[in-house]
C-alpha cells in the first residue's frame, strides 16, 4: 500500500472523507497506488474545491443495477469550473478516470474499479434559457443563489454562440443550456412549465443529461440528438463548444469526442407548445413505458442495442431465454432485452456483476446459435478491465 508523504495544505482521512487543513506535512494511506496522490499537492482542493471527495466508496448503491465494488476515489464537482480543474489536474497525473451519472446504463465488475469517478450530479445541474420570448433567463434548480462570476460568463458565451444559427428570439423556438448533471426528471419538469416541448419521449429514463448525450438517448423514435444545437466540452484544461455539425450522432452513441474529453453541458432547441400537450404526452409515453417493461427490479433498462431492421427483445425471446437465470440475474419474463438483478442490494439471494456477464454471454451465445445475430451490449462496463 502507498504511503504519500505531502506538505502543507495537509490531507486528513476522516471516515474515508478527505478534508483539508493547514499544517506543516502528514502522510495518507491511499492503497491505491501513487497515481491517487494528484489530490494530495492539488492547490484546488485546498481553496476552490466545495465538492465532495472520497475513497474506497461502493458504486453499487450508485447504478440501477445495484451491483459493483468500491471506486479508488470519487469526486463531486460542485461547477463546471470544478469539473474543468478536475479533470485538468487527473490528466495531468495520467490517472484512469471515468463519468458517471445516474449509473443507469453501466455495470461495474465485483472487484470495483482502481481509478476516479467523477459523479455528475446536482452541483452541475443548472438550466439557462438562451434566447426565446424570455431571453437569458438564468434558472438553478439546486438553489436560488446568486451566481458567482464564472456561471455569468459561461451564460455570456453561450449567448453569442445562439446568435445567428438559426434560433428565433421571441418566437417559435428556444435554445436552452442544461449542464450534464442536470437529471432528465428534472429538465422534464423545467420544460413543462416552462412551456417548451420536444423532450416528451425521454419520460421515465432514469439519467442525467451527460449520460443521455454520451447515449444518445431516445424512445419510440426519437433521438436526444434531434434537440441538439452545440455542446458545451471540457477538453484540454478548458471548456470547448462544439456545434451538432461537429459531432458524430449514431444509434445509441456520441462519437467525435477526441480521447477522454467530457461533455460539460449541452444547448438544446426546443419549442413552444401548451403545457397541458406536454402533459398529456408524457403521461401517455409514461403508462407505455410501464406496462412494456419490468417494474420493481433493478435493471440497466435495454441491456442490448437493437440490430439494424429488427429488435434485441424478439431475438432474445425467439431463442426461447425469457426467464433464463444465472445466479441472482434473470432475463426479464415483461422485456427480454432487460437484464434483472432479482434481489435487493446488499440482500441475500441478489445479483452480482459477474452473474450479469454470464447471462449476457449466454443470451449472445444463444441468439447467435438461433439467428445468427450478435448482439451488442447498449451498457458500458467499469472495471472488467482495469486501465
């Protein structure tokens, strides 16, 4: 285990909790290697860091699926600013990192993960309207504090980027800037009253809107991707934007990011429209959503993506694995391309990550036999293969 030795400011560990003081030198017991010791001489956390930071932390109550081991260290940054130092300051360091939001869309290996997670979560959850009948209105649904300096500026870039490309102040439609840690129950309701429809189909995924960009998330048709106007990217120690134009949108991914650049917030168009419409569309798309899938099991959602011209949850059921179990995980009996973890976290009798592999390989196994088609995985996987 690593022993890192540091000078003042000084790094405690207080129940796995990092926290800073002043002081001449200690030393810190991480455990993981001195690639983790980027926290102990970063002037960041001493100062600027509001966030929150932690060691050896199980991510399993962090997914839906409930499954996985301990993240070396994961680390809340409570602003994009945060995000941006963070980051900077991790590849600097050359130490393995990873995004996470919801934890809806991921499957952590038994033995966790040796490196960072950076949660995004409420503290880079705010939405900005950036041009329509109420131009720059700024709207936090975390708190109504005033913003400081560095929300001010995004605000003013963001504002010079929507002149010009196609958005119609005071008209039809509207650009509105969501950061990524900003949940999609939240934005939903945002929308709702405030009146801007288009997002109706995204009702009742359990994600952040970083998560659903990177996915591309999308339901009965649609895509996130149609509402894209720009993206705003952390890159390089800095916050880059990049039009639509300038990405690649696929089924179910975002290429076009170079290596191990985060998406920080994104621009969406959006139109006006009667909020009892958007209400009555989202509860119709709602109660679909409910009696199409599994309720009250943990779940991934759509383990598999669907291949061109047809559907993974018929393939699955053709090869006859509704029902199939390994260990805790089962194919769901409601949706076969839901992958259940049938009990409860931390509970006797539950699933764990590698029951969830194997039931993955043998579904592909047998559909491949039945049909001849392989299957690919829509879930990302953290720590089968350590970086």
């Amino acid at each position: 285990m690593a022993v890192v030795h540091v000078q003042s400011p000084r790094l405690w560990t207080d129940n796995d909790r990092w926290v800073w003081s002043s002081g001449s030198s200690c030393a810190a017991d991480f455990g993981e290697g001195d690639c983790l010791s980027w926290a102990v001489d970063c002037p960041l956390f001493s100062e600027k860091w509001s966030g929150d930071l932690r060691r050896r932390v199980s991510l399993a109550p962090l997914t839906t699926l409930g499954v996985g081991g301990p993240a070396a260290v994961i680390a809340r940054p409570q602003s994009l600013k945060e995000l941006i130092e963070l980051v900077k300051i991790l590849d600097r360091r050359g130490c393995p990192r990873r995004v996470m939001g919801r934890g809806s869309n991921v499957l952590v290996a038994d033995r966790g993960y040796a490196g960072v997670v950076i949660l995004m979560e409420r503290g880079l959850g705010r939405i900005t309207r950036l041009a329509g009948k109420n131009d720059l209105i700024p709207v936090d649904p975390v708190s109504e504090e005033k913003r400081d300096g560095e929300q001010r500026s995004v605000v003013k870039e963001q504002r010079s980027m929507g002149r010009g490309q196609g958005v119609k102040a005071g008209g039809e439609l509207h650009l509105v800037r969501v950061e990524a840690g900003c949940s999609l129950a939240t934005l939903l309701g945002w929308a709702l009253k405030e009146g801007l429809g288009g997002l109706e189909f995204l009702v009742g995924i359990p994600a952040r809107v970083g998560g659903a960009v990177m996915m591309n998330a999308g339901a009965w048709g649609e895509s996130l991707s149609d509402k894209v106007h720009s993206l705003a990217i952390v890159s390089d120690g800095r916050l880059r934007l990049a039009s639509r134009d300038e990405v690649c949108f696929s089924y179910r991914r975002l290429q076009g990011l170079l290596a191990r650049e985060v998406v920080g917030a994104v621009s969406l168009v959006l139109t006006a429209r009667d909020p009892a419409e958007i209400r009555t569309t989202m509860r119709r798309l709602l109660k679909k959503r409910r009696t199409t899938q599994p309720r009250g099991v943990a779940s991934a959602g759509s383990f598999f993506k669907n291949p061109p011209g047809d559907f993974a949850g018929r393939l699955i059921e053709q090869a006859g694995l509704k029902g199939a179990r390994v260990g805790g995980a089962e194919v769901s009996p409601v949706h076969a391309n839901f992958l259940v973890n049938l009990g409860k976290r931390g509970e006797q009798g539950g699933a764990c990550a590698a029951d969830l592999l194997a039931l993955m390989e043998l579904v592909q196994e047998k559909v491949r036999a039945r049909s001849g088609v392989e299957l690919e995985p829509e879930v990302h996987f953290l720590g089968f293969e350590q970086p």
